[in-house]
C-alpha cells in the first residue's frame, strides 16, 4: 500500500532560486514610487492624492536636519500634500529632494530611493512596504542611538517582502447625522 505524501509535501520549503526574484520585484516597486515622485514634481499632485513616505534616517545619503536626526535617529514618515516646494527626482543618484518646513523651520531635505521603507497614497488605498538593509557600522552617529524621551517609539522593522499596506484607517468614515 502507497503512503499519502500530500500532507507532507504541503510543508516542503520551495527550491532555492538561483536568480535574484526577489530583488527584481523590490526594484520595479521601488520605480513606481520614483514615477509618482516625478509625477508629482512635473505636474503636481492631482485632485486629492498625497502621499506618506517612510525612510531610514540612518542609511547613507540621507540629508535630513541635524536635529530631526537627534530626533528620529532610524525612521522618519513625511507627508506631501499641501507645504512642499522644490520636490525633484534626480534619476541619475537614485534619490529624490524636496522642501518642508519642519515645526515651522523651512528645511530642505534628500532621501535616497534605497531609503525608502514605505510609500502610500492614502486618496486611494494605495502603499508598498520595502526592505532596506541595516545602514554599515561607519555610518551610524554613534550620538544619536538612543533617542530623547520625549522622542516617538521606533517603528517596527520593515516586512522581509514587499507587500501593499492597508489603509482603512485613512479611509474617510460617514459622518452620523446625529447632535450630541
């Protein structure tokens, strides 16, 4: 009598790939997030799009304010929607600049695409989740690895694979027509 393998082949770790999938798909994700960049920076942001873009603070090329990263010393989310200016995707480095005014303070900020660690347009439900690697050893400020108390907690690290983020808590809820 033959034994039933379905139970234990449905445990089986899959092969091991001997091309890079993983890294190709992170890659095209990473160009949809560049392609809304430079399309918000040739045209502005349409109707009532926005995004929320999560970075590591701690990888290299990353110019933020000294003291935003006294403050956020691994991870930080900004939003363009309304107070941006000068937002620019330099193809050539891989990364993009743009003006915000941090706690009224104008700063011009540059963030590397390879820093990016959440990308989401909450208009339309729409967000991915990257992996970026631990910044080296020489890079991290060393005075800034623990954060104030005052400081939010860190964030959790990113997901081991892309993946979309879901945003019900950014969808517009009907208001009650009820007075309190």
């Amino acid at each position: 009598m033959m034994e039933d393998d379905s139970e234990s082949n449905d445990h089986e770790t899959p092969p091991e790939s001997l091309l890079p999938y993983d890294a190709w798909a992170e890659a095209a994700l990473r160009e949809v997030v560049a392609r809304a960049i430079e399309y918000a920076e040739r045209h502005g942001l349409p109707g009532t799009h926005h995004f929320f873009i999560t970075f590591r603070t701690d990888q290299p090329g990353v110019e933020i304010p000294a003291r935003l990263r006294a403050q956020y010393p691994r991870e930080i989310t900004i939003v363009l929607q309304h107070q941006f200016w000068d937002l620019a995707l330099d193809r050539k480095r891989a990364q993009f600049s743009v003006g915000l005014s941090f706690g009224g303070v104008p700063s011009r900020i540059t963030v590397p695409l390879a820093a990016i660690s959440a990308f989401a347009d909450p208009a339309v439900q729409f967000g991915l989740q990257f992996r970026v690697p631990e910044a080296p050893a020489e890079t991290k400020d060393e005075s800034t690895a623990t954060p104030p108390p005052d400081a939010e907690p860190a964030a959790e690290p990113a997901a081991e694979t892309p993946q979309v983020v879901q945003l019900s808590a950014f969808r517009k809820r009907p208001q009650s027509d009820a007075k309190e």
